[in-house]
C-alpha cells in the first residue's frame, strides 16, 4: 500500500506542469524547503493587502488540485520552483495548500507522501490547532514533515514526533480517553463557534483524515456525507470511536473499507464552505 502514495491523485497531480517540477532535488529538507516557499497563509499574518497583495486574490484559497496552484505560481514568476520568490509570488492559502504541494512534489519524483489532518501543540501553545501537513516515507517509515513554517525552534520540521501533531485518530482517542481537553481542539481560540472546535470539529478531521489516507485531499472547508450537517450530528460517537480505531490502526484494507460508507466517503458533488463567507457551495470534483 506504501507504492500507492507514490503515484498522484486527481488532486496531487501537476498534469501538463509535471516537467516544472523536474529540477528539485527529490530530498525531503529541500522539498521541504521549496514548499514551504510557495504559499503565503491567507490569515496567519494578517491582513494580505498589507503585504502587498490584491485583497481579490484571496480567492486563490479555493484552488483545490495541484494543477492549477503550480500553474497560478508559474504565472506569478515562472523561474524555477527551486528559486526563491517574493511573497506576492507566492500562492494565497493555507496549511493544505502548503501539504498537497510537498505531497505533489514528493509524489512526482516517486517519493511516497500523503496528508494528514489533526491537530497541532507547536503553533499556539496551550491550544491544539487545527492544522495540516505531509507525511513522507523515508525507506523505513513514515516521517511527518511541517510544510507550513519553514523554521521552528522547538521541533524538528522534517519529523515532528507524533505527541506535537496529533492525527485526527489519536486526537479523538485522547479526548476519549480524558488525556485531552476537547475544548483545546479549535481552528483559532477566538473563533467561538460551537462547529470551529470541541467534538464537531474532532469529528471533522476524523472523516477528513479518512480521506487523505484514501487519496482524497480534500480543502479543510469541504463537507460531505456525515459532515453535511455542519454539527456533525448524523454519526453517533460510537460508530466515530470504531472509525478512529479502525485509523489508528493502519490496516490499509479496513481503512479502504470505511471508505466506502455512504457517510464517508467523498462523493462527486460536495458542499464547499469558503471563508471567509462560510456560504455553502455545491462543487463537482474531478472524474477519478
């Protein structure tokens, strides 16, 4: 199953771009590096417009394949990826965004690497953040690696213990268990709203996490089947239990089949809630 992460999924894929891509060296620090260089976070330094961007390309969040983000930096400065670039030269989105490129640029030189969703210890202290990043296999096991910061100086980017980013599975576990606080869980501590933290949000990135190990990197935004309602009240925490358990896991086959309930899995039309508007959008993905 390993190989499978290998290839490109419909969103990972750089299509007709996949040559851009070519020069960068396939090791993880530098396509760490060059990942962590492309992106310029829609919110966590403010307002863009006082970075010197166009307050409409805000709009670049709602990119959702690899494809048309490599094609949108080659517009801003086709140089190459392994140049440095000026923040305007850079894509505005978030810590996905900064995930699926590393993911693509791994991906595209055989490297296999996948996102993971959960949350984070690292970024606020106090408060376990709602957050992205890559795993990479480094011939021996899977590594998480931070794309988002490109320093830190607490942890090691290139392999994050699993205690300072919990995947969505081992978050649910914890809150279950007592060890965590579901309250701590939250996108931002002043976003008061019951479905941004607590078990909303915790089931959120379950069923979210369930897709990227299937191959579905899906925008953090993005609603479906038992996420429909934006409470998560369709899926009772018993049967979330079986899913954390069955993820947590790491039986390829099982979480193949979770995939497959009607309540998980992503179908060809989903709700796409796009802040900062938060209107729900029906989106039709790709064919497969």
């Amino acid at each position: 199953m390993t190989s499978s992460f290998a290839r490109h999924s419909r969103f990972s894929d750089p299509g007709a771009l996949a040559p851009w891509l070519a020069d960068v060296e396939p090791d993880i620090g530098r396509l760490h590096a060059i990942a962590s260089g492309l992106v310029f976070h829609y919110w966590a330094n403010g307002d863009i417009a006082a970075h010197g961007f166009a307050p409409e390309r805000v709009g670049e969040i709602s990119l959702r394949y690899a494809d048309t983000i490599f094609a949108r930096l080659r517009d801003l400065n086709p140089a190459p990826l392994s140049e440095s670039r000026k923040p305007t030269e850079r894509m505005v989105g978030c810590c996905r965004d900064f995930t699926l490129l590393l993911v693509a640029l791994a991906r595209q030189h055989g490297i296999p690497a996948r996102t993971r969703v959960g949350f984070a210890s690292y970024l606020i202290p106090g408060w376990a953040l709602d957050h992205v990043v890559a795993e990479l296999w480094d011939g021996s096991r899977w590594r998480l690696v931070e794309p988002t910061l490109a320093e830190h100086d607490d942890i090691d980017l290139l392999d994050v213990p699993s205690d300072r980013f919990l995947v969505a599975a081992d978050a649910w576990a914890a809150c279950r268990s007592g060890d965590l606080d579901p309250e701590q869980c939250v996108i931002a501590p002043d976003l008061t709203q019951p479905h941004l933290r607590g078990w909303p949000h915790l089931a959120h990135n379950l069923v979210h996490d369930l897709a990227t190990l299937n191959k579905h990197e899906m925008l953090t935004w993005d609603r479906w089947g038992a996420l429909a309602d934006r409470d998560r009240r369709t899926v009772d925490r018993t049967r979330l239990d079986a899913l954390a358990e069955s993820l947590r896991s790491g039986d390829d086959e099982r979480i193949a089949a979770d995939f497959t309930d009607p309540d998980f899995r992503v179908p060809d039309v989903i709700t796409s809630m796009t802040p900062p508007e938060l209107q729900p959008e029906k989106v039709t993905l790709r064919p497969v």
